[in-house]
C-alpha cells in the first residue's frame, strides 16, 4: 500500500483510453506510474502529476494493481512474458487489471500465467470512449475471483460509472465485450449501408438521420457515428482496423464455437474492404465510403477514400 | 365536409394499426367509416362507436379522407382498381392516404392513378406499433403535394405524434420507411445472432441484455425484441413474414438501384429460414430459433421451432 493508504497503481498504456484512466486515478488521490512506448504521452502523463518509467516493468515494481491498457492481446501477452518481467515486477499479491477487448481463450491463458506468478488477475474489458475515459466515467465488463475483485474495486470506482460483476473466473468479461462488439461493428457497418442505400434513392441525408433516430430503425452507433459520414469527416474517433481485429475475434470464436453468424461475418468483410482500401486507420465509418464505391453513389465530402 | 366541420373519414383495414387510427380519429371528434374483411373487426369497430360497411367502396363512399392501412402494395393497388372502386365512390377532390409499407416506384404508380382520378395522394407510410396506434401518437414519413397535406392535416394530427413531411412527390415517405425497415430487420437479425453467439459461450441470457442495453452495442430493436427471447415467448408481436416481406421489398429496391447491400442481403436469408422452418406467422424475434437450430444451442422456452 502507497503512504495515503492507497493501493500503488501503475497503468500501461496512455492511449486516449489509458491516460483517462490514469488522470483519473491521479485526480482521487491514488500514486500512478504510467508507461508508453510513445514519448509525447510520457511526457504529457508528467506533466498532468504522474510519474514516469521507462519501462512496462519500471512501472509496475512494487505496484499493487496494475492495470494494462494495451491495444490488443498480443500487447498484454508481451507485457507478461519473462524478458518483459511485469508479474515479477509487481508487488507480492498484487492485482493485474486486464483491459483489452480479446478472445475470452487467450484471457483465461494470460490469467493462468499471472496467477502462477503468484498474483491476481481481473479480466477487465472497457467500454465508453476517450471522453468517459476522461472523466473516470467508463464501462467496466469484469469477471475474476472474489480476491481480483476486492482489491480491484477501489481503482475502478475512480474509472468506472458502472462495472459490471460477469462471473468468476477470467474469459467472461471478455466474452460479454465480444458480444457488444458483435453488435457494434454490425451496426456501424448497416448504419453505413443504409445511408449509402438512401442516397442512392435520392434522399437527404440529414433528413435520414432525423427520421431513423426518432424511429425503430435507431441504434447508438447509427446515432454516434453517421454525423461523421453527413459531415464528410473521416478523421479517426475509432479507427476501421479495431473492427477488422475485433469482428476478427467473433469469428474466430464463431468457427470454434460452431456457431455460425452470418451477418457479423459480412460486416467484418466491409471493414476488410475499407482497410484493403487503404483506409485501415480512418474513421469506422469509412464503411460508408466502400458502399459509396460500390454503389457508385456520391457521398457529402466528395471522395470514397 | 361533414356536419361537425370535420372532413368525413374512411379506414379501410381495422387491424391492429388501422383500428387504433380509426378509434382516434373517432376519440377527436370525426365520423369514421370503417372495413375490413374480418366480421370480428368490424364488429369491434361498430362496438366503438364506427360506422361499419361491408365493402371497401361503401366506406369510401362520399369520403373526403380515405385512410388505407391494409397490408401491402398488391391489397392497396386492389382498393384502387376499377372493380373495388375506392376512387370514384370517394368525394370528389378528396384524399386517399397510403399507410402500407410498400416499393417507392409502386407508390409513385398508385398516386398517378389516384390523381388521374380527380382526386389527391399521400404517400404516408407509418411507425410505432398497435400501442402507439391506439394512443394517436403514431409516427408519419409522409410525401405529397401541398394540397394532399392541407387535406390530410386535421387526421394526421389526430393520429400521429410526428409527421415527418419528406417532399412533394409519392414515393419519398416510402423511400424513408424502407431505410427504416432495413435497418430495423437488420438489428433482429442481429440481435438473435448476438444472443446465440452469447449462449454458445455459456454466457447468462438476462445479464447479456443488462450489459448491452446499458453499452455501445444498443439498439431500439435489441432493447424491445431480446426480452421475447429471454422469456421464450414467441407470439406475434409482428410477424417474421413481415421482414420477408420488408426486407424483400429492400432487396428489390437495391437490385434495381444497382446498390449492394450485402448485410440486409445476410439477414433477408435468416428471416427466410424462420419462414421456411415453419415460423412465419411468429414473432420477428424467432430469428434466434433459427440461430439456436444453426449452434446447436438451446435457448429459454427449449424449442428450437
């Protein structure tokens, strides 16, 4: 425990996503030593009252949570291999917080290894976006052991809205984030195919949007996403690679479940489409911009890439 | 005009929507007409406080509003053909309003015969369902001349919450109800697709649907449909054969356009296989049955047909 009684935090990765997190933290009084590859968001971390380390481990020697805002699995499962030497780093006991979205198998193997280090794992994806990062306001999909949890809960009370309890062992948390990118993905990619469709029968594009969001047909990501595609401004909120790797994740969990999902798998072909196209790491919905290809309509911004 | 100063209305087609309307209208003070094929409807509506007649002519008959809610476009087209004889039996300069989901191109056909009849057209496609029909709090997606929306103003306002008006041509309102019909068919289809790929990873049915209304993933249709699912019940709220129906008329549309739109392509198939295994005449949430068959997973109520 840190001198103010408070457990000592460390946070890898200062994306837009980690760096909420970490501001928040540092804002309810916990000690936070962050790390990036990135020197600009090093450099922004020390200036906002963090302190810095060079290095995953650097960060995390004598930590009691760390938490791991990495962009995917591979990221976290480098953080945990020997050379990279976080477990060992971390205090006896500790907490490892994990927050990237991946396949529920590869969480439960990263929960293994860390709990053969002799520490805890909670299995943490997040849900919310930069601005609720920002303002300790996120979406917590958690599942773990009772031990993960209880020291896990006074960092996610200053990161978290809400933090859904999904079960007791790692992969559940995981799983549920996958079900929600499921139907995220699809719904900026049917968003994108609607208004593609309007447009090619003439309508306006505002007006379809006033219509569809006091209509049966809305959907937080149509709602969300298609001012982007009114204004013609495809500059990256979330880029179209995250969905090409997480609509990736659903179908490899699909064909090893055996669970067919035919419409998932034609929405990850679209954002396969966008990336091939060259706009892997515009705006998701630059789904749009394929349809308008392939349709041959004319889109508000003029250019389909 | 009527001895109340009211326009003189007609309802042809007293299901659940046209009822509503009708005792609306009724509610607001206009005499009202109905008819409809079904001597149980009928005598609902005379039990209301309605004017009954037996044919669609006879409830037209010196109409100054006539209120079309039956079906389709091929039932809508039939009111109109010489034998049914909706046009001439209604006041001459009167209104016919078109509430069926329908092709936009069939819309444009209909006005031209209603107007080459001396009288006006509203292409008035509606949204909301049986609840929001019978509280006259509907939503309208309506196009059509200046002088079909003087005439169709005192109804509209008595059975709708919301009158989009869309342009001045028939086949615009249509054309914005069919981009909700395909986001809406589509976020069913996916909804069921998400739920089953849940069930298939042993994730609690109830907890999925607290966490996803609650995220990104959300939407109009997963929040209203899902809970049929969960509690297993399967009566009609609206019919599968309705998307094969809607979707259908999508795919028409987007053939003709030369528009692709693969995702309502993937979710037409799915709401053809409920119709094909016998589910037709069920709710839309079905769909799930057909994904359950699919993954060999079970779902609350156990049966998969």
């Amino acid at each position: 425990m840190s001198h103010q009684n408070k457990p000592a935090v460390a946070v890898i990765g200062l994306g837009s996503m980690g760096m909420g997190m970490a501001c928040s933290l540092l804002r309810e009084g916990f000690s936070v030593a962050g790390c990036d590859i990135n020197p600009a968001a090093r450099a922004a971390f020390a200036k906002a009252g963090g302190a810095v380390a060079d290095t995953a481990a650097g960060a995390a020697s004598g930590a009691d949570i760390v938490i791991s805002v990495v962009v995917n699995a591979a990221q976290t499962e480098q953080l945990l291999t020997e050379e990279a030497g976080v477990i060992d780093a971390m205090a006896i006991d500790g907490l490892f917080v994990s927050c990237a979205t991946m396949d529920p198998a590869i969480a439960r193997r990263l929960a293994d290894a860390v709990e053969a280090g002799g520490r805890h794992y909670l299995d943490a994806p997040i849900s919310g976006g930069a601005v609720r990062a920002a303002e300790g306001a996120l979406t917590v999909m958690a599942s773990g052991s009772a031990a993960a949890f209880a020291r896990a809960e006074p960092a996610l009370d200053a990161v978290a809205a809400k933090v859904f309890r999904l079960g007791d062992a790692a992969g559940q948390g995981s799983a549920f984030k996958m079900v929600n990118q499921l139907l995220a993905g699809v719904h900026i990619a049917v968003a994108s195919e609607a208004m593609v469709f309007a447009a090619s029968q003439g309508l306006d594009l505002q007006q379809v949007y006033e219509v569809i969001t006091a209509s049966a047909g809305n959907s937080w990501m149509f709602e969300n996403r298609m001012p982007h595609v009114i204004a013609g401004d495809y500059s990256p909120a979330s880029a179209i690679d995250i969905f090409v790797k997480d609509l990736g994740i659903v179908d490899d969990m699909a064909r090893s479940a055996r669970m067919p999902t035919p419409i998932a798998a034609a929405a990850l072909h679209m954002y396969l489409a966008a990336s091939g196209m060259g706009m892997g790491r515009d705006d998701d919905s630059s789904v749009a911009r394929v349809y308008a290809t392939l349709g041959n309509q004319t889109l508000p911004g003029g250019k389909n890439r």
